[in-house]
C-alpha cells in the first residue's frame, strides 16, 4: 500500500515499532494457526488445546474483521478475528473475538495494534458490541483489553474444564460509542 492509509482507515505499512496491520490472507494460514497453537500450549488461551484445520477456522470466523499484523520483515506477528455470537438479527452488532501475539512478539504492542484495527473496522461496519472471554490468569490480556475500552461484565465461574481443572472465565465487552 505504500503508506497511503487502507480500507483499515490507518497506516497498514510498518510503522512505530515496525508493525503494519493488514487483512488477514489465506496465505497466512499456517503462521496464524502456529500462533494459534502456541498461545493454546500456554494453556492461558482457551479451553481448546489443538488449533484446528484451516478449513474449520476459516468457517468459524467472520469473512470480515480478519486481520493479522506483521514486522518490518513481513513476518506474522499476531491476528485477530470475529465469529457470530448468534444467527439471530438482534444480535447482528454483535461479535466474539480472539486475538493471539507469537510469544517471540509479545510486549511490542501487537496485540494493541490488532485491537485498534479490529475495533475502527467493526464501527465502521456497524458492530456495536464486541465480546470476548478470558481465563483470569491471562493478566496481559485483560489489561491490553482494559485499555482498549472493554468492561468486566462478569466472571463465569468453574464454567469448564482444561486438562482435568475447573477454570473460570472473564467475560468482557467493549460498546461502541461510534455506533448508536
């Protein structure tokens, strides 16, 4: 892109920090499911402990709001996306989404680049809630979603099990004030 400002409505190319956000690619698929597995081999991430195929995590994500964010280099750093939280219409403004950083990125900022993106491009197609769950002890991710404006809504407690322990989960949102 040159450094003209994307359908993003930012800079895409490298900027402070070396790090440029772009739509995510189908050629980026076996980076993002790397990253993937290695945030799930913290077992901080989720309950899953397998990043799925390609095919099954391009059909749980939206076609919209994929994005990933890449070094100085090119490299994948990190991705975000979105899934539906329901079919239903009322909850068309509505989306749950995921955001992993490679380790070797982690602390660079990232992760704030990929919300920032993530959250201008969703106001701009109308989503007016996003959601997301946390285990508690990912205080990096909370605190990287507190600061981009997501709320505790609640603590689902004992609500499933990873590796034969109870975990709880932190449900946040993040309300657009864009989009009324």
């Amino acid at each position: 892109m040159n450094g003209e400002k994307g359908r993003l409505g930012r800079n895409t190319e490298p900027g402070r920090g070396g790090i440029g956000i772009r739509e995510l690619r189908a050629e980026d698929a076996d980076r993002v499911l790397e990253i993937y597995q290695l945030g799930l081999d913290t077992g901080e991430a989720s309950f899953e402990t397998t990043a799925p195929t390609w095919e099954e995590f391009d059909a749980a994500k939206l076609d919209r709001y994929r994005y990933v964010a890449v070094g100085a280099d090119g490299d994948v750093l990190g991705w975000i996306a979105a899934g539906s939280v329901s079919a239903r219409r009322c909850y068309a403004g509505v989306v749950e989404h995921s955001v992993y950083v490679s380790p070797d990125a982690q602390g660079l900022g990232v992760g704030a680049a990929l919300l920032d993106a993530f959250i201008a491009a969703t106001e701009a197609g109308g989503i007016w809630t996003i959601q997301g769950g946390i285990f508690p002890e990912n205080t990096a991710s909370l605190r990287l979603h507190a600061r981009a404006g997501f709320r505790t809504v609640g603590t689902r407690q004992r609500i499933g099990r990873l590796n034969g322990r109870w975990r709880d989960v932190v449900l946040l949102e993040r309300r657009s004030p864009a989009v009324v």
